[in-house]
C-alpha cells in the first residue's frame, strides 16, 4: 500500500490522466471526419483529397477529373457533417433531458417528439406529396413536444411525472395515427415510410444541412451557455429554488432548446434511436455528472459516434444498412456491459 507522500505524487497524473481523455475525447470529431472522408466504393488518394479542398478554398482549376470534386463534395461531405449534426443534437438533448428529468434512461424522445415526427413524416408521403418531409416531420415532432407540455402544465406547474405520462399518452396517439397512414397507403409508399422511420443518413444534401443547422444551432448553444444550471436542476426544484433559481422558467428553457436540437435532426435523418439515450450514459460514466463537463463531451463524442457507425452502416457490410438499426445494434450491448460494470451507471 503505498504511502501518504506517494499518494499525494500520484494525484497529479491522474488529474493529468482525466484532463488528457478529455481533451481526447474533445478531438474526436477531426479524427473521425479525416477517416470518415475517405471511406466508401471508390477510392481517392488523401494528395488528390487535399488539392479538392485547396482548389475549392483558393479558386484554382484542378486536373482531377469532376468525378472526385462529385464524390467528395455531393456525396461524402454533406453525409458527413450531416451526421455529425445530427449524432450531436440527439446527444446534447439527451443530456440535457437526463439533466432535467434526473433519470439517465431519459432520451429525447420522451415526449413525444420522434412519433409526432414519424406521423408527419409518413403524412408527407403519402398524402400531401407537394409538402416536404423535413418540414412536416419537423412542424408535427414539436406539436407532439407542446401538446405533451401543455397537457402536463396545471396551476402553472409541470410535475415530472405528468410529462412523462403526457409524453406516454401522446406518443400512443401518433403511433395510433402512423399505423393508419400505413394501413391506408400504397406498397411503394409504405416502404417510404419504414425506410424513413428507420433513420437514414443516405439522403444527405447540403439543402438539408442549410435547413438544419441554424435549429441546431440554437438548440445547443443555449444548452452550452445554460449547461452550470442543469446541476442545480438535477438536485431538485426545492434545491434549486434555495439558490435562487426558478426552476419551472429554466425546465421551459432546456425543454425548448433540446426539442429544437432533436427535432432539427429528427426531421433531416429519421428516428435514429439509443444516440440520445447511449452517449450521454456512456460520457456520465466515464466523466462523472458534472453538465459543465458532459454536455461539451456529448457535442463531440455524439458527432463522432455516429459518423463512425454511419461509416459502417454504409460500407461494412458490403450494402448500406439505415444507421438508425446499427446505432442500436451497437449500442444496446455496449451500453449493457458498461452498465454492468459501472456503479450507479455513473449517475450518483
């Protein structure tokens, strides 16, 4: 057993240790897109990659045929920062909603949020072509989010509980209404529908990412610059109050941005399940549960998760698999081997 003297020389490695894999784990989206970009069927040398990239920077012709700049920038690039957008709103919200809810098994879609977007989603599809389904997956997952709020709001007051049991309710309405979307429409249609409820990143544009980005944005800057608060909310309202936080305008608050955040990223890729709930869980473990630390950490490791299981979803098995069934292929026994070798799962 080592000695007080060498224990106190030992502290500042670990210390170091901690803050290494943290900034680690900070840098993990420039190791993921600088792999990522060069995964796929057809190859391209990382010269050729960097003179794409210098040409389109400085203006100057290239002698690469426009086969490469198509790869590049039409086809890997926005599937490649679309998914990290996306793997970083679903991870912020879930944090955020643990946070909030002070449950880790919270994800952002306790309340409603993917199966109104599914319902809208499948609507666009099958009924009203000229409407586009990023908008109408997006206008209907926050009408889920604000009749779920609405319908657990009394005297001014939102229990947890109740937004839970509103959530329940309100997801069983869509899903009643998405089944008799499905039942109603065409084969071809139908096969829209689950492909979309699958959570796929295949369709990425730039279109979509314009779309998306300034919600996302705004989702997860508020929830960065507000992230202390949620320490104080995950004591309890009574804490939270003693302190001098109103802890019902800051629930409002994070339940906004979060919904903003996931529905943004719901609406361009699908319902891509366990990012939310998995990344958030898996950075509390290793990091503890101070928000402080884990919501930077869920930006950057929920981007990098799932740009690299998209990486598989589209190349490992030799034909493209919709990420959302990878995500939770991988995720559900990873998340269960850390659950069962950690105490608490990392929330006490």
């Amino acid at each position: 057993m080592p000695s007080q003297t060498e224990m106190r020389g030992m502290a500042p490695e670990r210390i170091t240790g901690r803050s290494l894999l943290y900034y680690l784990f900070l840098s993990l989206p420039l190791f993921a897109f600088f792999t990522s970009i060069f995964i796929g069927p057809f190859h391209i040398n990382p010269v050729h990659l960097v003179d794409l990239m210098a040409s389109k920077i400085l203006g100057y012709a290239t002698d690469l045929p426009d086969v490469y700049s198509t790869v590049i920038f039409q086809v890997r690039l926005p599937r490649l920062l679309l998914g990290m957008m996306v793997g970083a709103s679903l991870s912020v919200s879930g944090a955020a909603f643990q946070g909030i809810f002070r449950n880790p098994l919270v994800s952002p879609y306790i309340l409603g949020l993917s199966s109104g977007a599914a319902f809208g989603a499948a609507l666009s599809l099958a009924f009203l072509p000229g409407v586009s389904i990023q908008y109408a997956a997006f206008f209907f997952s926050l009408l889920a989010v604000a009749l779920t709020y609405f319908m657990a709001t009394t005297n001014r007051s939102t229990p947890i509980v109740s937004l839970v049991l509103a959530g329940v309710i309100v997801s069983a309405v869509f899903d009643a209404l998405l089944a008799i979307v499905q039942i109603a429409v065409s084969e071809r249609a139908l096969q829209s529908i689950v492909f979309w409820i699958m959570g796929s990143l295949g369709t990425a544009s730039w279109s979509k990412i314009y779309s998306a980005f300034p919600l996302f944005a705004l989702g997860c800057t508020v929830i960065l610059l507000l992230r202390w608060r949620l320490n104080v909310l995950a004591l309890g309202d009574e804490e939270a109050r003693s302190v001098g936080l109103n802890p019902e305008r800051y629930k409002i608050i994070f339940i906004v941005a979060a919904s903003l955040a996931a529905s943004s990223a719901v609406a361009v890729a699908g319902v891509i399940g366990l990012v939310g709930l998995v990344v958030p869980h898996m950075l509390r473990m290793i990091f503890g549960p101070d928000h402080r630390t884990l919501i930077p950490l869920s930006l950057t490791f929920g981007a990098s998760f799932l740009v690299v299981v998209d990486d598989f979803a589209r190349a490992g098995l030799g034909f493209e698999v919709p990420v959302g069934v990878i995500t939770t292929l991988v995720g559900a026994p990873l998340f269960a081997y850390l659950l069962r070798t950690t105490r608490s799962g990392g929330w006490e």
